[in-house]
C-alpha cells in the first residue's frame, strides 16, 4: 500500500487455499498485511518495504517442474521470514536442504511434540494439536537450522534459524484448528519481529483520509451509491476527508428492497449532510426490463443501464475530476491480481470495464481497494453509518428484478417487496433471539441470507367462502459462511408458521407460501 509508515507484513502466495486467510489472521492481530505473487523478485519486493514476509502454503509439490519457485535473494533482504506448510518446504529446499516424497500424507489433526526452545514456538505446550495437510515433508535442514518440532510421522515440523530470523512450520498456524496458532503468530509478529499492532479502525481512518486528500487535492468528486455496503462506505470515507467536494448519485432502478431508499437518504443527505441526486429511475428500468423474463438478459439490461443513468448526471455536473469506487480487496484478489504479477496490470483491467462514454473519462479513487469485506463493514460503523446498512445481507446488483421470475411489472414488484418485508422482519427477530440465546450473532442455526421470490405461476386457494386464483410465494433462507455453499435453514415450525401466516394475511394477491429445501449445490441461493 502506498505511503505507508506502519508496519506491514507481506504474504507471498503460492497459490494457498489459506492464503487469504493469513492476511486476515496477521490484520486481526492489528498489523497491516498484504497479499503478494510468490514469483515477486528481491527487488521489487524491497520496494514495498515489508517488515517481515510470510510464505503461504500452496498445492504444488517442490520439485515438482512447474512448482513455483521463490527468488532466493528474498532471504538475504535482512527482513524476518515465516513459512508455513509449501513456504516452509521451499524455504528449505531454497536454502540448500531437501524434501522427500513420504509414503504418507498427514492430513487432519497432528499431535506436535516441541523440541528444544524457540522464539515461535514459546508459551505453547510441549504437546499440543495443529492442522497438517501435506505428503511431502522437509528431510534436511538448511545449514544453520535446528528442527524445533516434530509429530509422529513429520520428523520436521518446525525448523528455524534464530540468527537470520527465518522460521517455518508444516503445519497451517492461519488455522483455527491449530490450538496455537494465534499465539505462534503473536511470537512472530511481536517476539521476534518486534512489531507495533498499530493497525487500528482510528489509524486506518486518519491515513486513509490522508491519502484521499492527497490524491483528490482540491477537484471535486462523484459516487455512484446503489444501496449496497461498499459505495455506502466509501461515501462516508471520501465525506469525512474532501467534505462538500463529494457528490452522490443515487441511481434507484427500483428493484431495491422496501425502506431501502429512504434510508439511502436518511443516512447520506439528512445525517451526513452529502449533496445527494436521487435518480428516480423506476419507469425506465420497468420500461427496459418489459416482456424480458431470461435471467441473463435481465442482469445485463440493467447493468449496462446503470452506466448510461449514471454518467448522463455525471455530465450534468460541472468540474468534477474523480470517480468513487467502492472495489474491496477480493475484487482485485479474484480478478487475477496474482497471476498477472500484482496489483497495478489487474486494476487496469478491472478499469477498463467501466464504460466512458465517448469524451468523458474520470480519474478512479478506490480507497476499500485494500480491504476485507468484514474490515469494510468495521469502517463503516467506526463513520457513524448505521448497522443495519452496515451489516446488509447480500443482495445482488439487479435486486428484486432477479428475484421476480419471468417478465418484471409494478404489479409483482409490489407482491414481491411487501412480501420480502415480513420475510426479514420475521427472520431478523429469529437470529436475534439466537443470539440471545446463544451470545453468537453466526451461531450454528443463525439463516445467513433469508429473502422472498415471487415465481411465475398461480394456483387456487380458498380464502372465507371465496375460491382465489392468485400468486405463491418461495421463501428462500439459508445458513452459510461464504455464499459457496449453503444449505436451507431448518426454521422451527412455528416460525415458518408466522411467516406464511402473516404474508398470505397481509399481502394482497398471494394465497400460498412454499419453502426452499435445497442446498447449494445442487441448487443457487437466488432463483435466477
Ligand atoms: P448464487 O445465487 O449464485 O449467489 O448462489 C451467491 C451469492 O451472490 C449473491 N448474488 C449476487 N450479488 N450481484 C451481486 O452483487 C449479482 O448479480 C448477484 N447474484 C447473486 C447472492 O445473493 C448470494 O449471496
């Protein structure tokens, strides 16, 4: 990260199913970490001024032909290294030890029995349970190394040269099922390195206001707001460090959840006091969306729309140089960052989506670039933004328009919406009363993602002596930890009860609610 003073520890990965999890471990304990290609060279890497570097796991076998390999002189820039599992076989294998192919793998829990003394290993028991996951394994260590741990079947699962500060582990400290890892961690980070866990939500504010308003100077400033986390965020940043400079445009297609913008306007024009266009685009969106019922159709109209609605009152403004974003950290993770060497080749294309019109072109400030979604969601309130903006569920970019299947009209989006409302009004109360209970707000049975759908057919019913003919409703709630998988919530009874009860009650035109019992996969979270 530019024009950083503090300490900074720099993950080289190696392709790590962990790999992201390190960095967040490392920004847990309140120290800026950054994820880098393992292939980076000494050089560049001494530019970015580490303090210290972690080398991730990674699939690859060492000396397999395209295993990737690290730049040896990594080891001679003086700094503090730590290696885990891959980074600790190619720690060993690069600095003149060796590895062999075991006959067996470890995979699972390890009983680790300590040997001798060692900075990284100090204040955990001589016995005690980590997460392996290899068949290699290190069989000779570098010149200067002692081996400070092993297990049954892993004579070296800790090795480490205290003079030059170099440490490595087979096993996964970033784990929670490592009973230490937390603490071997803080050995390195604070023992050994001797860092300041200066990373916290008031010094990540003061810098990055700092480096907003030296990147955006005096020039003025728009944002696109949708409603979601992100640009909610990033509005209440650029606020707090260019003021009046910053103008929202708030492009409502209509397809946003009931109450929702209004609250985009109680926050952003009432509380923080931010010039604010609404953008009432509601008939637009419906008169675009008309007769289309394909799901990918739907996503890409209103995609595309965003940008033509959004950039006709960016040029209706005067003098505005810079355009917010709110692109988070795994955007840039996921777009490739690491296979195409670094940060800069993949924000470039990453940029090179957003469509300027012909003659109009703004310079991007992204200053979530760098952030977990959780830390965003810690940003936020630490500006004063409310938690339930804050802690919104996951909603997709097209919203309600997705969740409506077949063609979009006024009609069903009202069904849809007022439906949608008693849905998490109902489930809201449910995980807080888990919560309650359980003093967790993920516990074991808390529903993730809870919504309505409103699918494309009617059925009969019979409602006081009346035969009805009128729309069902899908409730879809699930339990998940990343939207990858999920599984359906097993609500008790008597809340599914309330829920159906009071919709077929309360929102006119549906006479019968069904619930969603398939995981993903098979099934998606959404319907389209
Ligand atoms: P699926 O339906 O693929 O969804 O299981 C996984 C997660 O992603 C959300 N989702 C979206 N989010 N734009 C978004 O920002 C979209 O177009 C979109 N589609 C799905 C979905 O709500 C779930 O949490």
């Amino acid at each position: 990260m530019e024009s950083v003073t503090q300490s900074f520890v720099a993950v080289l990965d190696f392709g790590a199913q962990y790999g992201q999890l390190i960095a967040r471990r490392v920004r847990d304990l309140h120290v800026y970490s950054e994820i880098v290609p393992c292939d980076i060279s000494a050089s560049e890497l001494a530019k970015m001024a580490p303090s210290a570097l972690i080398l991730s796991g990674g699939p690859a076998s060492v000396y397999a032909k395209d295993a990737p390999r690290v730049d040896p002189g990594i080891f001679e820039l003086g700094l503090p290294v730590l290696g885990f599992c891959y980074g600790h076989q190619i720690m060993a294998v690069t600095l003149g030890g060796a590895v062999s192919h075991a006959d067996k793998g470890e995979y699972g829990p390890a009983s680790l029995e300590r040997l001798g003394t060692s900075e990284l290993l100090v204040s955990t028991p001589g016995e005690q349970t980590v997460w392996m996951s290899h068949r290699d394994s290190v069989s000779h260590v570098p010149e200067g190394f002692s081996v400070t741990a092993r297990t049954e079947t892993c004579q070296v699962a800790a090795m480490e040269c205290a003079e030059r500060r170099l440490y490595a582990t087979q096993f996964h400290p970033e784990v929670r099922h490592t009973a230490y890892g937390r603490r071997i961690l803080e050995n390195f980070l604070f023992g050994i390195c001797r860092l300041e866990p200066s990373w916290t939500m008031d010094s990540i504010i003061d810098q990055k206001v700092a480096q907003i308003r030296e990147q955006v100077g005096g020039d003025r400033v728009i944002l696109g707001l949708s409603g979601g986390v992100d640009s909610s965020v990033v509005a209440a940043l650029m606020h707090r460090a260019v003021g009046e400079q910053l103008t929202c445009v708030f492009v409502n297609h209509g397809f946003l959840r009931k109450g929702e913008p209004e609250l985009v306007e109680e926050v952003f024009r009432d509380q923080f006091n931010i010039p604010l266009v609404h953008v009432h685009a509601e008939e637009r969106y419906l008169r675009l969306l008309a007769g289309v019922t394909d799901p990918e159709q739907k996503r890409s109209r209103i995609g595309t729309e965003f940008w033509k609605v959004f950039f006709e009152e960016a040029q209706r403004l005067d003098g505005v140089r810079f355009m917010a974003q709110g692109t988070i950290y795994p955007d840039i993770i996921e777009s490739g960052a690491r296979k195409t060497g670094g940060k800069a080749s993949t924000i470039k294309s990453h940029h090179n989506l957003i469509p300027f019109p012909k003659g109009v072109h703004f310079d991007l400030v992204e200053p979530l670039d760098h952030f977990f979604k959780d830390e965003v969601r810690e940003l936020g309130l630490a500006l004063g933004l409310p938690p339930k903006m804050v802690f919104r569920q996951p909603f997709p970019g097209p919203g309600l328009a997705i969740r409506i299947i077949g063609d979009v009209t006024a009609e069903k989006l009202e069904v849809l919406r007022n439906a949608d409302a008693v849905v998490r009004e109902e489930l809201d109360a449910y995980n807080e009363r888990l919560y309650e209970q359980t003093g967790e707000r993920n516990s074991e049975h808390s529903c993730w993602q809870y919504f309505a759908v409103l699918p494309d057919i009617k059925s009969v019913g019979v409602m006081g002596d009346e035969r009805t003919y009128a729309r069902p409703i899908i409730l879809r709630a699930v339990e998940s930890a990343d939207a990858m998988t999920a599984d359906w919530a097993r609500l008790p009874y008597d809340v599914l009860a309330r829920i159906s009860g009071r919709i077929v009650s309360e929102v006119a035109g549906v006479n019968r609610v069904v619930y969603d019992i398939t995981p993903k996969p098979p099934a998606t979270i959404e319907w389209e």
